[in-house]
C-alpha cells in the first residue's frame, strides 16, 4: 500500500503487478470460504504465503486508519 505512495512514480508498482496481488487476495479468500463452509471456522487459510499475508494485513490497517 506504502509503494502506492512514492513520490517516485517509478518506485509505484505498475497495474499489472496490483492486479496480481489484488487476484491472489481474491483466490485466499475464495480458500477460507472453501475451508471453514462446514461452519467450523479455522481462520486461518491454507497455502497462504506470509507475504501475501502482510500485504493483505497491511492494507486492512491502512483502510481502518
């Protein structure tokens, strides 16, 4: 989210690469679904890198600020 920032537009991630981030985001949400619909909620979700979980974390806490 940061990156999106920069006074540098050439340090800001292209739409190519937001577009990416944004369907990995879209595809671990699609597997936490999957994987607590039996109603037991594991809240976590599985093959989920923890970079792609920061990110996700870091734009939840930039959207509630």
């Amino acid at each position: 989210m940061k990156k999106c920032w920069d006074l540098d537009p050439f340090n800001r991630p292209t739409i190519i690469t937001l577009e990416n981030i944004i369907s990995e985001w879209i595809k671990c949400i699609n597997r936490y679904y999957a994987a607590n619909s039996d109603g037991n909620y594991l809240y976590e979700v599985p093959d989920i890198n923890n970079q792609l979980k920061i990110g996700m974390l870091e734009f939840i806490e930039a959207n509630e600020a």
